[in-house]
C-alpha cells in the first residue's frame, strides 16, 4: 500500500509540478532535513511507486515459499524509502545521507543473509565503486557549496552558479557525470551492474534495474542541467558519445550473454544510454537557445526513464519466475516453457517487444522522440559543426541498437518459451505464483496504455522540461500526437492509429486463415523434421544464435573460444567434442583488471603501517599533527 501512495504522489506531482516542501525534522547533527518535490521528482517518484508495488506482489510468493529474513525485511522498506528521499531530497546533506542509505541496503540485499560467494563478490564490487561515485559526488557539491558561501541548499547553489569560473564549473559538471553515470550504470562505469543485477533476488534486481539506476539520470538532470544551468557544446556531447558507446556496447554484451538476468542487466546499460541520448541533444540544443527543441530532448529522456522502469521490471519479474520455476536461468537449457508457463509467456513478451522499440508499445514512443531530438540537432544550422556530427553519428548508433534489440529478445524469448525443453527442470516447469502472475500482469498493461496514451504523457511531461528548461512557455514539436489518422506534423506519430492499424491487419490474416480452410478441419500433427521425430538437441542454441553477430562485430567484441576433443583409446575417432564460447570484455580486462590489482598491492602496502606498536601510533599522529600545523602557517 505504500508503493500505491508513493505512485499516487508521483501523479498528483506532475499533474501539478508546483513545489512543495516537507519538513522531517533535524538529526543527530541538528541539521534540518527538507525534501522538495516537483515535477522533474514526479517523473521518478511514479517509477518508484509502480515497480515498487509489482515488485512486492511478486515478492509475496518469495516470503510464502522462504520468510523473509531479518536482513531483507528491513533492507527493503529501506531501500524504497531511501528512493523516495533521494528523488525529493532538497539539499545536499539530505540528498547524500539518502545516497548512502540507498546504496547499503541496496548492497544488503544483493548480498543477502545466506550469500553466495558470488553475491559476495558482487556486493563488495558493487559498495566500493558506488562509494568512489559518492567521492566525486562529495568533491562536487563542496565546490559548489564553497561558490555559495556555504549555503548547501540546492536552489542557493542554483542562484549562484552563474558567478562560477568557468574552469570550476567544468570541474564540477565532470565530477557529477562520474559520480551519476557511475550509478546508472553507464560504460565505462558499468563493471558493477552485470554482476549484482543478476545475484540479486528478481523483485530486487528489477527495482535496482527499473529505478535505482534512474537515481543517477535524475542525479544528472537535476545537478547537471537544472543547477548547472547552459553549459558549452561539450557538456551535452559528452554524454551524446557516452550514451551511443552504452547503447551499442550493452546490447552487443546482451547478445552474447545467455544467462538471462545477465543479459537484461546489460540491456539496462543499453538503455540508460538512449536516455543519455537525449539528455545530451536537450543539453546541446539549449546551449544554442533552441529551447524548443531542448524540451524535446529532455522529454524523450524522461519518458524513456520511465518507460524503462515498466519493462524492465516486467522482463526481471519474468526472468524471476522462469528461474524459480526451472531452477536455472541459462538459455541453452531452456525452451518449451510456453507450454507450461502461457501467462508469463505472454507478459514476457509483451516486455520484450516494448523494449525492443515495437510500436504502438511504450518503448518505441520514447526511442521515437529520441531520434527526433538527435535529428533536431543534426539539422540545426547554428550548432556547431563537431556536435551536429557527432548528433549524426548518434542517430546511427541508436538505430543500429534499436536493430540488434529486436535480435536480442528474439533470442531471449524464443530461447526461453518456445520449442522443445533442453533439461529436465524445463521440462517439469510449472506456472508462476499468483503474486508474481499479478506483478507482471500490471506492468505488461501499463506498458501498453503507456505507448497508446504517449500523446497525453508527452503533453505533461513538456510542462516539467520547459520549467526545468527555463524555456517558459517554449512549445514542444508535435512528435507524438493523439490524431486518430496518420495525418500530423512531419515526423509526428499517432500511436492510436498505429494500435487500430495494427488490429486490423491481425483481423484480416486470422480472417483469411478462417475462409481459406473451408470447412476442412485442423489437423495436429508432429513438428516436420524430415521424417524423423524433432528431438531438443536439433535445435538452435542460443549460443548458435549469437555465432554470426559475433563474427560479424569481432574487432568490437575480441571473440573467445575453447574446443576440448576426447578420442577413443588408440583411436583417431572423437569420442567426445566440447566447446565453449565467449568475448572479452575489454575494459574490465584492460582497465579495471589491472586498477584493481594496482588497488590491492597498494593496500597491502599501507597494511604494513598498521604494525600494532602504541609508540609508532604516535608518532604518526605527531607527524600528521606537524604536517596540518605548517599547512595553517603558510596559508594563514
């Protein structure tokens, strides 16, 4: 009930995104605590409110199956409480207190009371890069408090801002896009989110997925562009080239994975870079007082944040409840689970196709926008050259995403419920819960009255980018209408017609399919296999089905392979053929490998200083006292 109410402010927010301010109370430290919410914080809150509520459904036959231990039990509420005060918080001891809580319970769930040495691995991965997030985020916000004379309240870093030098502003935008990206989960800051995404239990995993990692897009929305205000080119093209290196690199990382957690998790990263897309076009649009077009950009960006918080808590839900129910979640030992599992079938590839950017559905209104706002700013005479290229080149790389996300699902759905069962757990699957059947359902409906309802969606949501903007009453191109035909605006869609469009033309095959039968009846028969009986190991694998796109994008992906031949004793002929397949991973192999390597010498290194000796003790304080003492003499 409370993720209802959650949801339920979240609308009332941005049908009136007027502040409004909440007074918790003073800490320890008697540092008074304000949230203020408004509109931008709607968008998110809405997000929080719906994945929050489908993801406790769900988790309901969790606690009937195995009760909720002490640690989940209050690392949960915890975990949606600390989301909620990020999105409101409205200063900055408020906003990092609510950073940490989010991301210890976040880690304490990931980990869980009863961890796996894998959930272990995953959890410190995950603490210690969320923590180097938060340094940046620290170094940050003191700079912009020391700009404001000490003022941590974000509207009086937003009042002076503008008196910033420049040098300083820079430093400080660079910082909040380590410090959020980093969260949200972008390349190259993206080594934690494969592993604790797929650990963690699947109503967390689509929480953590559907909206912690949007805690780093409104991070940089609110910090990056609404304090900020009007930077240079670089600043939106930045995250345009980040966001087309997370898009292409998260959905080619998606192909090749066949776990299936895993493979969503790298379609988050995917994701958060077509956000990043249109964040960067609105970014450089109103550098360039294209305020218009800026509101176009940042719209695209919050109703793909939304949009994703939908699908993909659906498609985590999903992969849950096929691995409760199989016991496994590798691809290659799935199949045939629409026999047994028709309403998580159904409900899974309803996301499937809304992430994969199938109209009329919610993720292709969003992807839409998005092109529409990289295109504006290609075509915009007064940008400078390098961004409308690099705006160009963007729009290529989001439809060659779009492209390979089709590929993806097509894999990932056919692998898991069509065919023939590849393992006896698939084989003797059953149903999902009914909490889990619930949990889906919701989001599967919302999904599509998200994409058929985007004309009114888009309409509000224009209200919270142009105040965010500071664009007035900037009005936005018409992108997506409610116009029941075609005709529109050029570059304008009509998502109701494209729904009727779609109906009809369903109609009219399953009609043609009826009157040209006659009166013959249906007549079940095996699947033909040329005259032999269709057996599971005739069938594509999902490592088969990757093969080609992997050769293909080999100079990107470094492709890996192991073949292992058994012969017979004293014999030429193969007893046995195993292989195994993979890609390298080149920043973790040759970036945070070796960072990490370099990270674990240098603490072994500085363990030596802690010798257990009372005297050496002191004299380090000594030393350190000495030290601070000539600081404060040559700087007084």
């Amino acid at each position: 009930m409370a993720s209802l109410a959650i949801a339920a402010l979240g609308v009332f927010l941005l049908l009136d995104p007027s502040t409004f301010t909440i007074a918790l109370g003073s800490t320890m430290t008697f540092t008074p605590i304000d949230v203020a919410y408004d509109g931008l914080s709607g968008v998110f809150v809405v997000a929080l409110g719906i994945v929050g509520f489908a993801a406790s459904v769900a988790a309901l036959d969790s606690v009937v199956n195995e009760p909720a231990n002490g640690i989940t039990g209050v690392a949960y509420p915890t975990f949606l409480l600390s989301l909620l005060l990020v999105f409101g918080a409205s200063d900055a001891f408020a906003f990092l207190l609510a950073w940490e809580i989010m991301a210890v319970s976040s880690a304490a769930l990931v980990v869980g009371a009863r961890p796996s040495p894998d959930q272990v691995r995953a959890g410190y991965l995950y603490l210690a890069i969320t923590h180097l997030a938060t340094a940046a985020l620290l170094v940050a916000f003191a700079l912009l408090t020391a700009q404001a004379d000490g003022q941590v309240a974000v509207a009086s870093w937003r009042a002076t801002v503008p008196a910033m030098p420049t040098l300083e502003l820079d430093l400080v935008f660079g910082l909040l896009v380590i410090g959020f990206a980093t969260k949200a989960g972008a390349i190259p800051f993206h080594v934690w989110l494969p592993r604790a995404h797929p650990v963690a239990p699947a109503h967390v995993s689509a929480l953590m997925s559907g909206v912690m990692i949007k805690a780093g897009i409104y991070g940089l929305i609110r910090f990056g562009f609404d304090v900020l205000g009007v930077g240079p080119d670089w600043w939106g093209g930045l995250l345009i080239g980040i966001g087309a290196i997370s898009a292409i690199l998260g959905v080619l990382y998606a192909l090749m994975e066949h776990d299936l957690k895993r493979l969503l998790a790298f379609h988050s990263i995917e994701n958060i870079g077509i956000i990043l897309l249109g964040l960067g076009a609105a970014m450089v649009l109103r550098a360039h007082g294209l305020a218009a077009l800026a509101a176009l950009g940042l719209v695209a960006a919050l109703f793909h944040s939304l949009n994703h918080a939908l699908f993909k808590g659906l498609l985590f839900l999903g992969a849950g409840a096929v691995q409760h129910a199989v016991g496994g979640r590798d691809l290659n030992r799935l199949g045939g689970l629409a026999r047994v599992m028709p309403i998580t079938a159904l409900a899974f590839g309803v996301g499937a196709a809304a992430i994969s950017g199938l109209p009329p559905l919610n993720g292709f209104a969003s992807e839409w926008l998005t092109f529409q706002a990289l295109i504006g700013t290609g075509a915009a005479i007064t940008v400078s050259p390098i961004a409308r290229s690099l705006a160009f080149l963007a729009v290529g790389g989001l439809a060659l995403t779009a492209a390979l996300a089709v590929a993806c699902f097509v894999k990932a759905t056919g692998m898991t419920f069509l065919a023939l069962p590849r393992s006896p757990g698939a084989e003797h699957a059953h149903e999902a819960g009914p909490g889990e059947r619930w949990g889906m359902g919701l989001l599967a409906v919302l999904c599509v009255v998200a994409g058929l309802a985007a004309g009114p969606i888009v309409a509000q949501l224009t209200t919270v980018a142009t105040a965010i903007g500071g664009s007035g009453g900037a009005s936005l191109p018409a992108a997506v209408t409610t116009a029941p035909g075609p005709a529109g605006p050029a570059g304008s869609i009509a998502p109701l017609f494209l729904a009727a469009l779609a109906l009809g033309a369903s109609a009219v095959a399953f009609g043609a399919t009826r009157v040209g039968r006659g009166p013959h009846a249906i007549r079940s028969a095996p699947t033909w296999a040329g005259g032999i009986v269709a057996a599971a190991n005739m069938e594509y694998t999902a490592t088969g089905y990757a093969k080609p796109i992997r050769l293909f994008f080999r100079t990107v992906l470094l492709p890996e392979r192991e073949v292992h031949i058994e012969f017979h004793p004293g014999s030429p002929v193969p007893r046995s053929i195993s292989y195994q397949g993979g890609v390298t991973h080149v920043l973790e192999t040759m970036v945070f490998g070796p960072l990490h390597g370099l990270a674990v010498r240098g603490a072994h290194s500085i363990r030596r200083l802690q010798n257990g000796s009372l005297q050496i003790y002191l004299a380090y304080t000594l030393g350190a006292l000495v030290v601070l003492l000539a600081i404060s003499r040559l700087t007084a």
